[in-house]
C-alpha cells in the first residue's frame, strides 16, 4: 500500500507528557513560520520519564491516534521518553512521517568530527531506554558515552526555581561526573532542559558542546519536510492549537514559559 | 437502603495516587497488625499532586471502583489530595466507611488545646483545595492558618536525596515564611513527608509540633473500625496485596523504602 497523499497545509502534530515540548514547538515556529501545529500534550498522565516502557507505549499510541484523528499531516514525538521507547512501533502503526527527537541530536552531536566523549543527561526512562546510546554507538565506532538520569531537574524548571541555589547544588551533582570524565558534548536529552542552558553554560568548563533536543529536532524536521515535499507554502504564519489531557492554571503558566509568548486558548483533550 | 454488612476478615481497601500511601499502610500495620490490606497505587496517572480537580475526581472514582469490586471492608483514601477533593463524592457514590487522611490530621493537630498557630506543607494540588484549612477552621475559631505548597519536596523523597544539601536549601526555602509566622504546630499534609521528620526536627525551632498523616490516619481508622464493629478478629497476622497501574523497578524499589521492609509480590492492576 502506497501513502497517502496528504495536504501540505495540514497542520504538523506534535505529542509530549506535558508542556516541555513546547520548546520544540517554539524552535520549529522559528524555523518554519508558516507551519500550522496541532499539539498534544498528554498532563493527565505526566510524566512519563519515570513510567514503564510498557505505559510508555500505551501512551504514545493512543496520543498520535488523537493527532492522526485530527489529519495531522506528520507526527513530531516532541518528547524523549516517547521517541526513546515508542517511535519504532508508532512507524509501524501509523502511515505518515513519525520524527522523533532523538536521531537529530545525535546527528548534531556528531556533526563535529572532534566530538569523541559524549555525555548525556536524561530523565530515568531515557537513560535506562539506551536509546541515545545506541544510537550514538551506530553512528561512530569507538565514542566514549556516559549517560547521567537527571531526574530532579524537571521539577526545577517546572517549579521555575531554575536560579534557586539548590538547583546549582544539583546540577552540579550531575555534572561532576559527566566533568571527571572529560566529556567534550553534553546533550541535554529532554525537553525541558534547554531553559537550563545560561546556568549550565555558568557551571561547565570551557570547550564542552552543547546540544538540545528543541533546537536540532527543528532542523530535522524541516529536512524530512523539505525532503518529502511536504513543507506549508501559505503565504499568511501558522497556527497553533493545544489540547492537553488536563487542563490546570499551573500549565497554562508552564506552557507561555516554554514558548516564551502567550499560548492562545487551550482545550481540554479526551483520548480515546 | 441500609448498609450492607461486611465480613470483617475482609481486606481495607487504601489507594493512593502512587507508592508514597505506603508509610499509612505502615502505620495502620504497626497499629492493626490482623488486618488484611489490599492497597491500589495509580502509579500510571502519579502524581495527582499537580492535576486539576475535575481529573483528580475522576481518577479517584475509578481507584475506588477498582478496590470495591474486589470486596473491601472500607476505604482509605490514603492521598491526601484525593482526600481534598473527592472524599465527598466518594462517600456518596459508595455504600461502605470511606476515611480519608485529613479529618485524623486536624483532630490530632487540635488534640492540644494550645494549638493556635498552625504551618502546613503540602502539593500545590492539596493546598489550593483549602480543605486542611477549612477542616481547621470549622474545628476551631479564630486558628491562624498558614499553607505553604511544597512541590519539590515529593521528588526529593522519591529520589531518596532527603541528605543532599540541595534538600535541605529546598526545606529552608519552604520552612522560612511558616517560621518567621511564628506557628506553633506542622501539619505534614502529604504521605510522602514523614521521611523528612528527621531533617525537619533538625531545621524547626524547638517546639514546633509535628503532625504527620500517616499515624493519625491509622489511629483514625483503629476508632472507626471499633465504633463500627468491623475489626478482623483472626489471630494471624493480616496479608497485604500491593497492586500498582504501572509497574517498575523504581516503584519497587521506593515501596520498599515508604514500607521499611520487602513489599512481597506486587501485581499489575487494569482499572475498568
């Protein structure tokens, strides 16, 4: 069976845990102005870092059914512990472009032929998935990797404490080790992490490479459109549309953050 | 329509968003060592702490749903923000004694007639709800009432970093104002926080009392059950059954640590 063709100003459908994916978002609306979006974010059940692969899947399947539902016309997996566990399955399941976040970071990570020790920090499903490693590993032979679980540093940019003295003390119980080790690229394998950037840069010596999801899915993703000629040709910017699977103040507040702009109205998701 | 009377060896049916109702289940077999317990950790959908009220109705119905059909005696809503806004609407929609964690706290926290000035640390969920401070407020005029959300404090218990500086700069932050307000009781409005009690006695000032809800639940539970006659009279010590929505090594591992000793076998629930 062929794919179908689908209409290139179909909105592009992005699905997370929560709200982090908005970072995504806000790098793909940078790159590709006149995209619409339709996103999903999945708050009833965030997060997922700390779930079983098996929830994981479960989850990831029936979000990109939501979005498919709604004729999106790729999938963005705008969310680490998803792509990590779920991006090979919603490929097979779904008959439409599924782009998740991680090959592009490693593709970016590697872009430097110098990068030779990689580090990562992740929540706990992302490291335990391997998924970074592994495909750090596939692409060059002989990489030094370490992979460091982060999982308190979500909690601090949620609860915007991210200049707070304890998540200095923090960060830097997770970096001391991925330092000792003389990494020369961090990558910063969740979404929320790239609003960490100014404190790490402050805590990291000199010469280490940064590498965020947000930014290098983003380029990823306008490849892959441009590649398949897939890109929005209107002439007027895009829309976005959120529907989030528990609506609360608190992520109405997280989500202007992520975007840095207001988030318009956001509707209340049932999935089915 | 009358109640329908229930066989007393029959299991005490808690739920919790996730493992941290463990330490009452702790308490309640330190307490009520013949009870069979059967305890529900909705460890798919944690933590409730965040989510909106209308979610956290919904999920709390079908925590109790699950445990009724299995034949318990009695529910404990061992979650206090299940506790804040749904133990009404439980009550209504279910023929059996629904307990839930904050009535056993205020009483305790009244139980010394010099208590005037009382501090609670909570999730934001739990806070915003107003329920300890209006269950205070009822039970004692002209209480000055201070509640600080404490939303870092979960992940820091869960993590197990309760000695790592970064907790104690976290507790000082949120310590700080209910000190300076001068209150002379601490509720602990969050199952999660009697591991904290040893750094929080080294952080208070004499004299502050503590009052957490896990003993005061399970004292709680040991009158109502008596009022009622429904007390398990076997002479063998009681079972418990830990049944959890999504299972993984780390909620093992923390079950372990809310319940100071092995879990036993820990099963896979599907709620309808």
């Amino acid at each position: 069976m062929g794919k179908i063709r689908r209409v290139n100003s179909a909105p592009l459908g992005f699905f997370d845990s929560g709200v982090g994916g908005l970072t995504v978002v806000r790098a793909v609306q940078d790159l590709l102005p006149r995209e619409n979006i339709l996103y999903l974010g999945d708050t009833a059940r965030l997060p997922y870092g700390s779930k079983s692969p098996e929830s994981i899947r479960r989850f990831a399947q029936e979000d990109a059914k939501f979005l498919v539902g709604r004729g999106v016309k790729a999938i963005v997996v705008a969310c680490n512990t998803a792509t990590a566990h779920a991006l090979p399955m919603l490929r097979e399941n779904f008959d439409l472009p599924v782009i998740g976040v991680i090959e592009a970071g490693v593709e970016s990570a590697l872009s430097d032929p110098a990068a030779g020790r990689v580090g990562i920090i992740a929540t706990r499903g992302t490291v335990r998935s391997h998924a970074y490693q592994h495909a750090l590993a596939l692409k060059r032979t002989g990489l030094i990797i370490h992979a460091q679980p982060a999982p308190l540093l979500v909690p601090i940019v949620e609860e915007d404490w991210i200049d707070h003295p304890a998540a200095e003390l923090i960060l830097k119980t997770y970096l001391e080790p991925l330092i000792e080790k003389d990494i020369d690229t961090l990558m910063l394998a969740c979404t929320h992490y790239p609003l960490l950037v100014p404190v790490l840069r402050r805590l990291l010596p000199d010469g280490i490479r940064l590498v965020d999801s947000a930014t290098t899915c983003a380029e990823h993703l306008k490849q892959e459109l441009l590649r398949l000629d897939m890109l929005n040709d209107q002439e007027r910017e895009g829309t976005l549309e959120i529907h989030l699977t528990d609506l609360s103040e608190e992520f109405e507040t997280l989500a202007r953050r992520f975007l840095s702009k207001s988030s318009g109205r956001i509707q209340r998701a049932v999935l089915a």
